[in-house]
C-alpha cells in the first residue's frame, strides 16, 4: 500500500466512504480516527497514536490483534486455497472446523451451516425453522410461521433479523418491509417493562412469555433470543434462571428455541457460550464475531439432528434448504477460526478468564456511585453503563448534549477507544487483555464519564 498522508486518508474517506451506525454530517465535522494498524490489546491510527481497544474492534477480537498463530494459519491455507465453493464441494477446513464445534456447543447440536455475518446466521436460522414445520409431515404443523422474540432484541441488519427485531431506533423505519412477530417483554430490570421492583420480582417477564406461548404456540415456529445478555440493546443482563425457563416453556409448547449466540458466545460471559451458564441446549444456535477471534467474516448456524432430518428426501420432494452464500465455508476463514479454537484450548482460556471477570466485576462497582450513572449491567467481559441525568427519574441527557459521544471523545483523548449504545457506555475488552490493561479501561472510562457528565454535561 502506498504510504498516503494522513490528512489526504481523511479527505478520500470523508469524500467515499459511508460509515455504519454512523451519523455523517456529524462525521464530516470532526477528525477522523484512521486505524493504520493493530498489536495485542492495541490499535494504532495513521498518526501513531496508541489506543487500548476497550471494544474488542466491534466485539470481535478474543487473542489480540495480530496473534502469531492465527496469522500462521492463515497465510499457510492461502498457500493451498483461497476458496472453493460449498455448493455440491467440500473443502478441508470447513470441514474441521464443523467437527470442532460440535464438540464444543452444547450437546445435540450435530449439524453445522455456514455464512459470513452475526445477520445471516441469524437469517439462516430463521429459515431453517420456518421450513422445517412446513416439512415436518403433520397438517397441524404447517399454521407455524410466526416468531417470538424480545422487546428491545437487535439480530442483524437483514430482512429477517430486523422482522425479530425489537429496537426502534434501528428498525422502525422499516416497518412495512418486515414479516410479523410476537413480542415479548425484554428482562430489562433497571426500566421493567412489566412495572416490577428487582428486588422483589417472580419474573413476570418470563411468565409473559409462558402466557403468549399458551395462546399462540399452534401459530410460533420459534423463540428467537440472545441468552443472557441483549448486547446492542445495551447490555441487558436476564435475572438468573431467565433462560432456562425459556428453554422449559419452548419445550412445554413444541416451539424452536433459537439462540442468538452471535455476541455473547466464544468466552463474552465467562463461559465458552452463553448457554452452558443454565446448561441449556436449544435448537439453533447462531455463532460469528469471536469465531475467528476478529480476524475474517465467518458465521454458522447449527441446528440438532431432529431439524436436519426434516430437510431429507428424494430430489422430486424439493425438501433442500435452497440457501447459500458465496464465500459460504470459505477455507481461509475457516483456517482461522481453527486456530481460534486451538488458542482457546491452548491458553486454557475460559479458566484464565475468571480472575480477569473478577477485576472487571469489582472494578466496576465504584461506577454506581457517579453522578449520572443509572445502571451498571455485566456479564463476564461484556458491560454496559447506562447514562442518565437524574437518578431519580432515570430520565437521560436531551440528546442534544451528545453525552455519549463526548465521553467517547473524551476517553479517546486517553488513549482509549470506547463506543456506546444510545445512552449506554459499553465495554467489551479483548479476552486477553492483561489485568493491569483491564484496569486502565476502567479507570479512563471512569475518568471520562466523570468529567463529561459532572463537569462538562451542559455546556
């Protein structure tokens, strides 16, 4: 790559590029932080300026960046393959890793597709579900074509993924584009939908849950949920024994549980997935993001026997699952995702993770007692804070203030690279961040939030 001047990265990319989640008029005003290149719990932009990367570069990065081994074996299958169709092929990779995580997911989930995005996986899932009731050989079956899933849910950007979506900030633009859902409240504990005192709740949440299933089981295909931790709604942790009674009632009433493990999976709560804490098994599981540990676009949807069976037959049924994806099973991504895999067992990783929750769980305790901080929800290495201006009324900064984003700019100025959601400041840290990296993520945020929203919040 040429070696351009910083200010002339600047001009293209305000001139080309149209950022994600992004407003850009605001873009356009302010400097850009260009990202030239990364080393362990570090990013570095065009300028060499040095930043922890307290959101893992979108939740993603799990050994670090530039890990030895991963970029071994990825430049070892690009001197095999580059890639090679899914489509009636195979290719070597894919195939390992499949037998991988099967191993490694909870037990029954046998069978493995392939795609490049947290959305299609999701996506995939979705239709997997549909199309097996309305193959499952029974009339009684065929009625269920809806979904059930969460008030304040975030599943991906797709058609699909925004229909069982539940954000409207995000998704009610495109109201009329979506296929209908049933909504469930959200175990949203600081702002309870169902008006219940945490301290004190039966979780009537889920007993909304049990009660909708009641009355439309015979029309549901599936609950679509992220176990335990409602990530781009702001970190929303579910009361303990949320999910499995979930799990109990999809059960109870014959309803898929498809279990969004696109961000809480590979090590984001303490455990390899999100599931494993209530030693729940659904019956689809979606995986991306750490699947790679950061590296390449890589997803898969994994489904049980009992779901895959339903999808065989003679050529003339036209049972196939008529899906696919270019790069799906690419082998390069593959390739990495292996060597995650390897370093997770390696490094004996899940282990060493729970000192390092302690220090965050700990860690985090002194941010309650700010001025402007309502919430404090964690689950492992995944945190969230939310933001308010009174305690009392849990009411927020008029967003004219922008208080998120100056306290962004302002943990940036300290070499930290934050992101929030809405009024919420996340955290998402490199799982091998060291402890004394993990304690400076917490003391900038702290410093940050403290001066944005104590000294600067009106101005």
């Amino acid at each position: 790559m040429n070696n351009y001047k910083p200010e002339q990265l600047e001009q293209w990319d305000k001139q080309y590029v149209w950022h994600p989640f992004t407003q850009m008029r605001q873009w356009q005003k302010e400097k850009p932080l260009i990202i030239e290149k990364g080393e362990g719990s570090y990013l570095f932009d065009v300028e060499g300026n040095k930043y922890l990367d307290g959101i893992s570069s979108l939740w993603v990065t799990v050994h670090g960046h530039r890990k030895e081994e991963i970029n071994r074996a990825i430049t070892d299958q690009l001197d095999k393959l580059a890639h090679s169709t899914l489509l009636g092929q195979a290719n070597v990779p894919s195939t390992l890793l499949a037998r991988e995580l099967v191993g490694i997911t909870p037990e029954g989930l046998n069978k493995v597709f392939y795609s490049e995005s947290g959305s299609t996986a999701v996506e995939i899932g979705l239709k997997i579900a549909y199309q097996y009731w309305q193959q499952k050989g029974e009339e009684k079956y065929k009625t269920k074509r809806k979904f059930v899933s969460l008030l304040n849910a975030y599943h991906g950007d797709t058609i699909g993924s925004v229909s069982v979506g539940g954000m409207d900030l995000f998704h009610k633009i495109f109201a009329a584009l979506l296929f209908e859902t049933v909504h469930a409240p959200s175990p949203y504990c600081y702002r309870c939908p169902m008006h219940q005192n945490k301290e004190t709740c039966s979780m009537d949440c889920v007993n909304e849950m049990d009660s909708l299933l009641a009355q439309h089981h015979h029309e549901i295909a599936g609950v679509v949920i992220e176990p335990l931790v409602q990530g781009a709604a702001g970190m929303l942790v579910a009361p303990e024994g949320y999910l499995a009674k979930v799990r109990e009632i999809c059960t109870r009433y014959n309803v898929l549980l498809i279990a969004d493990e696109v961000a809480v999976g590979f090590g984001r709560t303490g455990k390899m997935f999100a599931c494993n804490h209530e030693n729940v098994i659904p019956d689809i599981m979606c995986l991306a993001k750490g699947i790679t540990g950061g590296y390449l676009p890589l997803a898969a949807t994994m489904t049980t026997d009992e779901i895959y069976n339903a999808f065989l037959g003679e050529v003339d049924e036209c049972k196939t699952f008529y899906h696919g994806h270019t790069y799906t099973g690419n082998p390069v991504a593959s390739a990495a995702a292996l060597a995650n895999l390897e370093l997770f067992e390696r490094d004996n990783l899940i282990t060493v993770l729970q000192e390092k929750v302690s220090l965050f769980t700990n860690g985090l305790k002194r941010f309650k007692d700010l001025q402007h901080v309502g919430d404090v929800r964690q689950k492992g290495l995944m945190a969230g804070i939310e933001i308010v201006e009174n305690k009392v009324t849990k009411e927020p900064f008029l967003v004219k203030y922008n208080i998120p984003h100056r306290i962004v700019l302002e943990a940036r100025k300290n070499s930290l690279i934050i992101r929030p959601l809405d009024n919420v400041m996340v955290l998402m840290p490199i799982l091998s961040m060291s402890f004394a990296e993990l304690q400076q993520v917490l003391d900038i945020t702290y410093a940050a939030i403290r001066k944005v929203t104590e000294e600067e919040a009106l101005c």
